[in-house]
C-alpha cells in the first residue's frame, strides 16, 4: 500500500520501509531508487517519510491549513520539516487515504540541560512565533478548556474507561482541577489573564506539541545545525507559552533555570508576555485530562492496546488521580518566574 501509494504520484521506492513511531497517523521512512526533486528546490531527497493522516480526525481543509503553516515557516527560514510540493500539492490521495510525503531529516532529541542549547532552541520558537502572529488559522481549533478539558472528562466517564473501584476520586479531582482553570477563559472560550483581568492573552499559530521528541537536534559545526522542528500535526491556536513549558523538566529552580534560559533566546526574537507564565499548570493539566481522553477513543486501534497496555488499569487511574491532586496544589501556588 505504501509503495503503491508513492508511485500514484511518481515515486518508486525500492522496498526499504521503515516504520517510524506514530501513534495518530501511519508513518513510514522510504528509500527511493531516484531522488525526488522538490518543486522550485534544487535539493534532493532519497530517502523520505510518507504519513497516512488518520481518517476522519482532521477535514482536508485542517490539514492543507497545516501544511501552509508549515509552507510559510520554512519561507522565513523557520527550521522546520514540512511536506513536499509534488504535483502541485502537499497533500495526496490513494486508495482512501490521504497522505503527505516529507524530506527525511536526521537528528536527534535535544539535551536539555545544555542552557546553550535552551537558548537556540528559545530563539527558533521566538521565529516561529513571529510568522505564527501575522495571520490566524481559519480552520484548525484552538486550544481551550471546553475540548481539552470538560469534553474529555465527559468522554471518558461516558466511554466506561474507569473502573468503579477509581471513578469516584479521579471525578472529583478532575472537576476541581478543571474548576481551578475556568478563572483562565473567558465566556467565548479565549485564554485571559486570569480571575479579574479583563486582558486577554495573544493568541497565535503554535506549534502545538513542542515536546522534546518532536525536536530533532543535530550537531552545530555543519551547515544547517541546530534544531529542527518536526510533526505540525497538532497545530493549533493558543497562547505562546504553550510551545515552552513542555520542554521544562525537574524541580522547581531546574524548572525556573531551564525557562531563563528559553526566554534569553526567545526574547532575542519576540516579547513574551510574562503573565503567560501562570497557565503553565492550567495547560499540564489540560494536557493530562486530554491525553487519557486521546488513549480512550484510539482503544480500537489494535496498536494501542499493544503499546499501552497498563491504560485502564485500576493502578493507571489510581496514579492520574494522584497527578491531578498534585497538579490542585500546583496551580495554587505561585507561577514561575523569571
């Protein structure tokens, strides 16, 4: 199906597959018997990595706004991996599915505890930021409690994923930490400033899921080092801090040393608005709420069981229970700061 669906559009791969990690779509790396030529590019790629988007989850609208983001970054020579223009399109169809086809880029995650490398990854967010303010995303969502928060509780207590043993205290703490949150949005669903500000947050194109694996870093003594930006999948509206804060690990000074650090680079670029800082714990929880809810709908992917078979459990939900009560007292304390 692969090969079949590269050489609908011209591609001949010589039979060298490579499943890579992806959980949502179907990725895979392939060796081509010729290079292709990317459109209005002199480069060439033998080797390339072909996604099939999962059906159903993004319209075809969502995914070309995606792939314009994309487009766009590269442009301002943001290092990012976008897909390739083939045809006339970035985006393909064959035999059901659509798919897109992108250069193969080397590297690997980046070390965080280098400040160094903080700060040049800093400055490429405050690039990417720069292009994502100039216009608004038409069609793809934006980051917000109703679908991140309170749709994926009630997913997950109408899909019967807790066990009864569980359900009552990870209810409750769900609610009060969701609770804890709505001091952050507005009545139409926009991030503000929090309880009696009336000042909202700028909200612009993100990355969306800027976590350490989704930076490819490679060696900055050859051409074109440094990080590398990759999977736009989860491209979506919201405020700046929410493409910093998952790259902070640790105790709390780590935490506050690694986000100086980030902030030295990204302020070279792009103001930050500090008052961002205090949605920090907001967006974990969030992202925590919404990743159980993500494990729930895919539990009919035959992979997901195969990868995460401790989802479910009485001892999984006993833990997540456990998080959000500490993620209660996180968001009561002070933000950090720096």
């Amino acid at each position: 199906m692969v090969l079949d669906a590269l050489s609908s559009i011209g591609l001949w791969g010589d039979g060298t597959l490579m499943a890579l990690s992806s959980y949502e779509n179907r990725v895979y790396q392939v060796q081509l018997e010729t290079p292709v030529e990317t459109e209005g590019s002199v480069a060439a790629h033998p080797q390339v990595v072909v996604k099939f988007y999962r059906p159903e989850r993004w319209s075809e609208a969502q995914i070309l706004e995606e792939h314009a983001f994309a487009a766009e970054l590269m442009a301002a020579e943001v290092p990012v991996v976008g897909p390739l223009l083939l045809n006339g399109s970035s985006l393909h169809h064959f035999a059901g599915f659509a798919f897109s086809v992108s250069p193969r880029r080397s590297g690997r995650m980046p070390e965080l505890d280098d400040f160094e490398v903080l700060e040049w990854i800093g400055r490429f967010l405050g690039r990417l930021h720069q292009v994502g303010e100039r216009r608004a995303f038409a069609v793809r969502p934006e980051l917000n409690l109703a679908t991140f928060g309170w749709a994926a509780r009630d997913y997950l207590l109408q899909s019967n994923a807790l066990p009864a043993d569980v359900l009552g205290p990870w209810r409750a703490a769900c609610h009060e930490a969701l609770a804890l949150i709505e001091p952050f949005f507005s009545q139409n669903g926009h991030f503000k400033a929090g309880a009696g500000e009336s000042s909202p947050f700028n909200c612009l194109r993100l990355h969306g899921d800027c976590h350490p694996g989704n930076i490819l870093w490679t060696p900055t003594d050859v051409p074109g080092g440094g990080p590398h930006f990759v999977d736009l999948d989860d491209a979506r509206s919201g405020p700046a801090v929410q493409d910093l804060w998952m790259l902070l690990s640790g105790e709390r000074a780590q935490r506050t040393h690694q986000l100086s650090a980030l902030l030295d680079g990204y302020e070279q670029m792009r103001p930050f608005d500090r008052r961002e800082l205090a949605l920090i714990e907001p967006l974990r929880t969030l992202r925590m709420v919404h990743y159980s809810a993500w494990l729930a709908s895919r539990w009919s992917d035959p992979t997901f069981p195969q990868h995460f078979p401790w989802f479910g459990s009485s001892d999984y939900w006993s833990g997540q229970t456990h998080q959000l009560i500490e993620q209660i007292e996180a968001m009561q304390a002070p933000p950090l700061w720096v």
